[in-house]
C-alpha cells in the first residue's frame, strides 16, 4: 500500500473504492442517436469517482484531505491525481481504472456512460478498509462515497461504518441502489452521520415513486423521516434545480434555494454539495450555514464544464436562499441542478 499524506489534524479522509477517468465529450449541438458528432473544444479528461471528487473540491477550498482508492502506481488517474498535489493512500490492483463518458449537449443535458470496473480481491478490500482507518484515526470525517466495483458484497459500506464507529470521526454516505439499500437495512450501528440521497434515491428507499416525492412535501418529509428512524443523524437530500433539503434527527429541517446560472455540466456538483457542507462543518458552521455551502458549491460546480470542481472563490455563498422547514414544492426551476452522478 503507497501511503503519500499530510501531516494530521482536521482532516477528511475519502474513500472511492471504484474510481473512474472521467472523459467529457461536448457535443456541438442536442445528442442523434445514429449520427456523427464533431466534438468541440469543451472536452475533458479527469480524475474521478464520487469520493475522489469530494477530494478535489476539498482541496481546492484549502481543505486537509487524503483519498484512499485502488490503483497501481502508474495508472492515469494516480499521475493525474498526484500533478493536482492530492494527498493519496493507494492500494495496488492489477486492472486499470475504468473510464466513465459523459456527453454534454449546449443546453447542459448531460448523459452518461460509465464502465463497471474492476473485480477487487477481498485482500484488496480488506487493505482499503485498513487504510481508511489508518487515517479516520485523526480525521474529523470519513466519506465513503460512490458505486462499489463488481463482486463487492453489498453491505460491505455497513461494515466500514460499523469499523469506523471505533474511531472519533464522522461518517458520510453517498451511494445508490443496492449498495444504499443493504445500507439503510443493516441497523442503526451501520447507519452513518450523514447521508446524501437525491430523490431518486429517496423514493427508492422510502418504497414510493419519486414522482410523488416531489408533488407532496408531507410524503418527502416521512421519507427523510424514515432514515431518521433508521440511525441516521443528517440527512442532506439534494433536490436537482431546486436546491437541497437539510433534516437533523433532533427535528431541524431548512430548505434552500439555488442562485439562476447557466448549467454547463452537472457531473460531480452533487459530489462537490457533500464537500461543501463539510468544509462548512469544519469551519464550525450551523446546519442552516452548512445547507447553504452544500448548495452554493453544488451550483458552483454545475456552473463549470465537464467534471471541474469550484475554488472557493466561485462559490456565491450569499446568493444561495436558505429557509426554515421543507420546500413548499419542487416544481422544475432554472436553478443549477445539485444532484450529482453515480
């Protein structure tokens, strides 16, 4: 295992264990199946995964942060990882990284298409899990975040938490379908500080579509509700153009509301909405304080093409509406889409 991080203190420890190359191609004009596109200057290539996504936008804002991912040395994403200065706790597979597409129309449609990844032998696993810990022991959160390669058991994100329940870090989710759903059922001793669904992933969880999620408040409200019910402390629902939802086990819920911005890509902005309610909750912020970063960093990242993430500097946190209670409907807005990819 290569280990190459900072010294400790208020750290973030990011755990991907299915990265990703992310290629985005832009397309000059709405996508035609069957045609030839000419692809324009706007295409990209980045390190990615939902936790190394996080990690980045940590990092740009300044923030203490080490990710933990298999890769060999050599790979692509290790070499692009490291010209960025990212602190990185790797452990060594044999297969590449696998490459996810993204094809970005004008308008800001985006469509994916993201490769499975590699097999990952349980003593790769094992080693993942042992390096997460190594560095939660002086960490203030632990995000485990995205999909989990093929062959990964299914609950396998409830046997970090419980292992990392041993240390005095915070946990943070974000992941969908089963991986989510083995989550949420493995009691409350697996249930992390704070989960991220989008509404999809609610309704999902919740046994209800998410269509009637957005047409009743009182329905998305029980939902959260239920993950409350569940052990689990925050719940940061992001809700696409119209901003994001905060619901705290104690009973605090704000709602807030998106700046209007020209949506480039909306590739990792739900990635970098978790890293902007962290880097709020290190700087000693109130929940409402932390919604309002989620979202402004979330808008941030829509605002830019392909998977860039924000410095702090492109961040508006002033222009991000927060309120108390839940929204009174999630009717489609022009706002900057917040819910991010798998």
């Amino acid at each position: 295992m290569r280990t190459d991080s900072a010294p400790g203190g208020r750290r973030v420890v990011t755990l991907t264990a299915n990265p990703s190359l992310d290629r985005t191609l832009g397309l000059p004009g709405p996508l035609e199946r069957g045609a030839v596109a000419r692809l324009g200057a706007r295409s990209s290539v980045e390190p990615g995964g939902k936790g190394v996504n996080v990690s980045r936008a940590l990092a740009a804002s300044g923030a203490d942060v080490v990710s933990v991912l298999p890769a060999a040395d050599g790979d692509p994403i290790v070499v692009a990882l490291q010209a960025l200065g990212l602190p990185l706790s790797t452990v060594p597979v044999n297969s590449p990284v696998r490459t996810n597409y993204t094809l970005t129309e004008p308008d800001g449609t985006t469509t994916k298409l993201n490769e499975p990844g590699a097999r990952l032998h349980e003593q790769t696993l094992a080693a993942l899990q042992a390096a997460v810990w190594e560095h939660a022991a002086d960490a203030r959160w632990v995000v485990l975040s995205g999909s989990l390669p093929p062959g990964t058991p299914l609950d396998w994100y409830a046997t970090l938490v419980r292992t990392l329940r041993g240390t005095s870090a915070r946990i943070a989710v974000d992941t969908s379908e089963a991986p989510l759903v083995a989550l949420l059922s493995a009691g409350p001793d697996a249930a992390p500080d704070l989960l991220k669904p989008n509404t999809e992933e609610l309704a999902q969880l919740a046994g209800v579509t998410e269509e009637t999620l957005l047409a009743d408040p009182t329905a998305m409200l029980a939902a959260v509700d239920s993950l409350h019910a569940r052990g689990v402390a925050e719940v940061l629902l992001t809700l696409g153009g119209d901003g994001a939802l905060l619901s705290t086990a104690d009973g605090g819920r704000w709602s807030a509301r998106p700046p209007r911005i020209t949506v480039r890509s909306t590739v990792g902005a739900g990635d970098c909405s978790l890293a902007g309610y962290v880097l709020a909750d290190l700087a000693g912020a109130a929940p409402a304080e932390r919604l309002r970063s989620a979202v402004a960093y979330g808008s941030a990242s829509a605002a830019l093409p392909g998977s860039a993430v924000p410095t702090a500097g492109q961040v508006d946190l002033a222009a991000v509406e927060v309120t108390p209670g839940v929204p009174a409907s999630t009717a489609p807005a022009e706002a900057a889409p917040v819910a991010g990819s798998r």
